[in-house]
C-alpha cells in the first residue's frame, strides 16, 4: 500500500490464470459488479493482459514473466473516491505507526499483512476490495498480488 498526495485510492490486483480455467470473465464482471455495489465510490476499472514487465526493487531488477503457453498474467485497475462510497470511506482519525513505512518518490509505503487488516476496521473498510478478490479466486488464479495508491489522509 502506498500513501500518496492524491485524492482517490488506486487499486490494483495482478493475477495469472492458467488455461485450463475457463469462463473466468464472466465471473469477474459478476465481481466488479458486486464491489460496485458496496462501493459507489467506483468510478473506473479495466482488466488489461500483462505482457513482461520488469520489477524493481532496491535497485535490483528483474524480470517477471507475464504471460507463458500454459498461463496469462491480467491487471486489474480500480479507481475509486473513498468521499463517494456510500456511506463515505471515513478518514483516519489518527496516523497509524508502521514498523514497516518506508519512504518513497511517491510518498509512504507500507505493506500490510491479511491480519493486520483484519484487526483493524478502518482498513477492514477501505480493503473490502481485495479480501473479496482473494475470498473469491484464490482457488482458481495464481500469484495474486494486491496494489493500492491511496490519499494520504486515509492512512
């Protein structure tokens, strides 16, 4: 998760499907449908195939492999304005002190583990997204990894 000065939460889920799953978009648009529900905050998402991409992480790159002939590597972006859900996405009372903040280009970064977020129900609310996704796919996808550029003040 990174806090950046921006005013809505970018969301992103990577994924790989192998190929013997099939109708899998049908069973995604039912899952855009449902958060766009509890969400009304939602205003943009598009599914895009991955193709390589190269990781960077402490000046060290790597290649990931997107796509190969047995699986498709997907992206799903979610923009979203927390102040339009209803009921709105309320903003954090108070900083959250992280262990694990790292500061970078884009401003803060933490990473949150599934019990930290479950433990806590502001971020509980604000990842409704992803627990959904996860809750949902993680028997049929692969390598599912969750992304969020979200405003500062919803730390």
């Amino acid at each position: 998760m990174f806090f950046t000065e921006i005013e809505m939460c970018h969301r992103f889920i990577k994924f790989v499907v192998p190929n013997h799953i099939t109708n899998w978009r049908k069973y995604l648009n039912e899952y855009m449908i449902e958060i766009q529900e509890e969400e009304s905050g939602i205003n943009f998402h598009q599914l895009q195939e991955d193709q390589d991409i190269v990781e960077e992480i402490d000046n060290v790159q790597r290649l990931l492999k997107a796509s190969s002939e047995n699986k498709t590597s997907f992206t799903i972006m979610i923009i979203c304005n927390p102040k339009k859900n209803n009921p709105p996405l309320l903003k954090s009372e108070k900083q959250q002190v992280y262990e694990n903040k790292k500061e970078i280009v884009i401003g803060s970064q933490v990473i949150l583990t599934k019990t930290q977020i479950l433990e806590n129900k502001h971020f509980l609310a604000m990842s409704n997204w992803m627990l959904k996704f996860q809750e949902k796919f993680e028997n049929y996808f692969e390598k599912l990894n969750y992304y969020e550029l979200r405003p500062f003040n919803y730390y």
